[in-house]
C-alpha cells in the first residue's frame, strides 16, 4: 500500500520526506512527481512503508501537521483511475486508429 502526501511545499525533496515519514517505520520508497513543462515538483507525493501499521501510524500523526508552511494532507492512496481515450474533456479535435481526426463537440 502506498501514503498520498499533499499539500506539500514545492520546496520539499525526498529526502526530506524520507526523513520524516522514517520516524514510524521503515521508508521502502519516496515518489514526487513532477510537471512535465517545468520540472518543478507538482505538490504532492507518495510513500511507501514496510509494515501497514507503520503506514497507520504515519498517517495519524501527519494528516493536518503543520510542516514547512504547509499544513499537511496525509492518507492512503487511491488507486489509480482509469481515463477516457479524451481525458475527460469535451469538445476538441479526436482522432481514430487510422489518424482521421474529426471535430467533436
């Protein structure tokens, strides 16, 4: 299972994040993903610990703490959803598998 981390500093690194969340157990891995155009951290990450009840533990202190200006947002990850081939939006250029592309409205 994995931790989401929000509301983070752009400012925060892994290590950083790897530092706090290793008071309640053991951090098996720190993701911050970031913009693609900027590079700069997106203000959100993931984490992963050993034990679930390291992960309980984690998440009850940490969700509403106040760290680096920021008051945290601390709980467990979602799965990841599925998106739609238009990504949820309407109206724009789509095209099908043989690269026509029509108006859809």
């Amino acid at each position: 299972m994995s931790i989401y981390v929000g509301n983070l500093s752009y400012d925060v690194t892994q290590d950083d994040l790897n530092t706090v969340f290793a008071e309640y157990g053991t951090v098996q891995r720190v993701h911050l993903p970031t913009d693609r155009e900027t590079g700069r951290p997106r203000g959100f990450g993931f984490v992963e610990m050993s034990a679930e009840a390291e992960e309980d533990a984690a998440i009850e202190a940490l969700d509403g703490a106040e760290w680096m200006g920021r008051s945290l947002r601390v709980n467990k990850a979602k799965p990841r959803e599925e998106r739609s081939n238009d990504r949820g939006r309407s109206g724009g250029w789509g095209g099908d598998r043989n690269g026509n592309y029509s108006r859809n409205f």
